[in-house]
C-alpha cells in the first residue's frame, strides 16, 4: 500500500486545462488505492457534463466525490467546499485510502489553505439596492474587480470591510492549512498544450456540447451559466440565437479555453508565493506538512512521473 500517504497525507493534482489531470490521477489510481474529490466549479452541476469535461463517473473504477452534487443553479461556497473536504478526507483516511483532489477552480484550493470569512460573520444585513455603490464607496479598487451584478462577491467583500475594518483589496486571509498535503502541478510545453485544447475544443463539440448546452436554453440556468461564465457555455447560448457561426465559434472557444490557461498558469505562480511567505512567516503555526511538485509532461511519460511522485512520497507497491 502507498504508506507514505495513506498516513493522514492529501494529494492535489492541478494544472491548466486540457493538461491530462485525469489521465494522470488513473495512472496513479493503479499505483495506490485512492479516492477522488473534485475541485472543479462546473463538474458540481449535473447539466454540465462535455463543456466541463467531466469524467464519467459509471466507468470510474475509483470512489469520486463532489460530482454531480448539484441540481439547481445555486452557488457553492469556497467555505462550504472547504467543510466538504475536510469531512471526506477523514472518512477517506478512515479506509487507509488516500485523498486525491483534482480541479482548477482557483478559490476552491486557495480555501483549502486560507479559509474564507464566515458567511455573515460582519452580522451585517445590506440592503440589496446599489450593492456594488456600497462596495465601491467603502474599497473602490475591489469593487471594480467584481461584476456590479455578482451580489454574492459583493456581499462577501462588505463583510470582510464591516467584520475586520480592513479593505477587502488588503485583506489577507489567515494561513489555516486543512491538511498535509503534496501538491503536484502538471504542465506542458504551451504550443503542446494549445495543441490539445483545439483538439479537445473539437472533441467536445463532436460529442454534443451544443445540444447539452440547447437543452439548457430558456431555463433558468442560461442565466445562471451566462452570469459564471463557465468557459464556452456563453459562447454556444449566442451561437444557438443565430449570432456565431459553426467557425466562429469552434475559434472562439479555443481562443477562451487557452486564455484560461494562461490564467491558470499565472495563478500557480502567485499560489507558489502566496504558500512560500505563508510557510516562512514567523506567524505561521502550524503542523501541518506541503510539499510542491512540477511536474512537465511533454518531456517524458505520465507512467514515469508516477514513479517519480511514488518515489519522492515513500510510496510502496500495492
């Protein structure tokens, strides 16, 4: 068994998309018993299955958990993810099994390690006209950050201001790490991975993005997937109303999808810094062990960095 791990140890396995998170984790999967919990935003939504690249869950030959949990157009918190988590990983640990989280949702993993404000912990009640006024007014540099109607990131930034005094734009969240963990970063040479996010843009609507996306029409979650902007639902809404044509929009949502890696690789370089000043800061306390891995996968195969990552996690055979 993966002893190296299994002894309270989380594994994360992050990267832009397209990278090869899950091919990845099931090559791993054959090398220590896991179970896996998704931080991905839009994999949490039952409609949303080919444009988040969901994997599917009736072949997964391993526990997933945080999939398909939501029916409803409802917002899931980072706190509430947080909570989650920690719950299933005990549960998880529980079985000498060991917890994989695997996503890019970027406020999801920085929960994970700086915990969120308690929802209503201001002890505040707003009042719902001219939010983004009230934001702007208080911390001006935040409030231009957020979409004047994106009342839940309004509210939250309001109850940072009215809970600590501080500004939400210099507000640092305490370094509260929710477990010992290996964090292990996939990458590829970027023209490979351009390669592989036209190619999957493809693949997805072959397999019948559009028509998952038109069947959401006219209900109430073309406003919702409008609103979070879950990278090219927006896109097919317009092409359905005659706005886009076929290549249009193929172009347009591989521009989007290589955007978002762009940002996804800017995020891990903060994230980087962020858990190194964390980590050195007199003020940290905490017993908790975080070690980071960067792992290129243009330049060898992924069986090879599994024995790699086994290797530098004293894991044993199965």
């Amino acid at each position: 068994m993966c002893l190296g791990m299994v002894q309270r140890t989380v594994l994360i396995v992050i990267g832009p998309t397209g990278v090869g998170k899950t091919e990845f984790v099931d090559a791993f999967a054959q090398e220590c018993p896991i179970e896996v919990i998704n931080g991905d935003m839009g994999q949490m939504y039952v409609p949303f299955a080919i444009g988040t690249a969901k994997p599917d869950l009736k072949k997964a030959v391993v526990p997933h958990h945080l999939f398909d949990i939501l029916s409803d157009p409802i917002y899931f918190s980072a706190k509430k993810y947080r909570d989650q988590v920690i719950t299933l990983i005990q549960k998880i640990w529980n079985k000498n099994k060991v917890p994989v989280i695997v996503g890019g949702s970027s406020f999801y993993l920085l929960s994970l390690f700086f915990p969120p404000l308690e929802s209503g912990a201001a002890q505040q009640t707003y009042s719902e006209s001219d939010l983004w006024k009230q934001l702007y007014a208080i911390d001006s540099k935040r409030a231009e950050q957020i979409d004047p109607h994106d009342t839940y990131r309004i509210k939250r930034a309001l109850d940072i201001w009215y809970a600590t005094g501080i500004a939400p734009s210099h507000y640092v969240p305490e370094f509260d790490p929710f477990a010992s963990c290996a964090i292990v970063w996939l990458g590829r040479d970027r023209s490979e991975l351009y390669d592989r996010i036209n190619e999957r843009v493809e693949s997805m609507l072959r397999a019948g993005w559009i028509a998952e996306v038109e069947s959401l029409a006219t209900t109430e979650w073309e406003p919702f997937l409008k609103k979070k902007k879950i990278i090219g639902y927006d896109l097919i809404f317009d092409y359905l109303a005659g706005m886009l044509s076929d290549a249009e929009l193929l172009e347009r949502i591989q521009k989007k999808t290589r955007n978002y890696a762009k940002r996804q690789i800017t995020f891990w370089r903060s994230f980087k810094e962020k858990l190194a000043k964390a980590l050195k800061s007199p003020e940290t306390r905490t017993d908790k062990t975080i070690t980071l891995h960067e792992l290129n996968l243009t330049h060898g195969s992924i069986e090879s960095y599994i024995k790699q990552l086994k290797n530098s996690l004293a894991c044993k055979e199965l």
